[in-house]
C-alpha cells in the first residue's frame, strides 16, 4: 500500500503561483554563483529570468527568506525564462511567511 498522494508534475504545475520580483545568487556546481531573477515561486518550485548555460537536469542551490537554502533542478527552459522544481516541498506556514516577506504590499497576494 502506498504512502500519500505521489504528485505528476503536470499536478504540480497546478500549485498556485505568487508573483514575485526577488533577485538570489546560486550556487551551481559546474557554473559557480548564478544570478537568478526570480518572476513567481510556489511550494513546488520557482520561475526565473536570467538562467544562462544550464541544461535541464541540472542543479543549483539558493536561499529564500523564510526557508534557508534549498536546492531546485532545471524542468525546462527558453531563450529568456526557466521553471525549477524544488527538491522538496515547502511547508504551507513556511511557505506563506516567506510570501510575506517576498510581497511586502498585501494587494499583490493572491487570495488565501
């Protein structure tokens, strides 16, 4: 018998999205610090600006408020935008208080 619900990623891509506009340095083993902007965040994982030269699969740790460092690998990526999934998934109270802190005006939050 099974142990709790085994999320697809087309159920994770369901996770609500906050919009946030919150720069981080990386650290990628191959690249070194990477820049990331990152545009919107969930329990799941992150999209961000600025990801160059990495290639699906790959790996980089970073630190958000609230949550420490954690580490997210690259699900896809274009010329301009990249979706990371977090190794693993955020807690809600955590995940809402670094929402807070990321979207400091409560009209740009989405309803809870």
């Amino acid at each position: 018998m099974g142990v709790g619900a085994q999320l697809t990623v087309t159920d994770m891509r369901r996770a609500a999205r906050h919009p946030v506009d919150h720069k981080v340095i990386g650290e990628h083993r191959r690249l070194g610090d990477v820049h990331l902007h990152i545009i919107n965040i969930s329990a799941h994982g992150f999209m961000a600006e600025g990801v160059s030269e990495m290639e699906k699969g790959e790996r980089v740790s970073i630190r958000l408020p609230e949550i420490g460092r954690i580490e997210a690998h690259l699900i896809w990526a274009t010329d301009e935008r990249a979706g990371f999934q977090f190794e693993r998934i955020i807690r809600l109270d955590d995940f809402m208080k670094m929402i807070d802190t990321l979207q400091p005006n409560p009209r740009l939050r989405r309803a809870r």
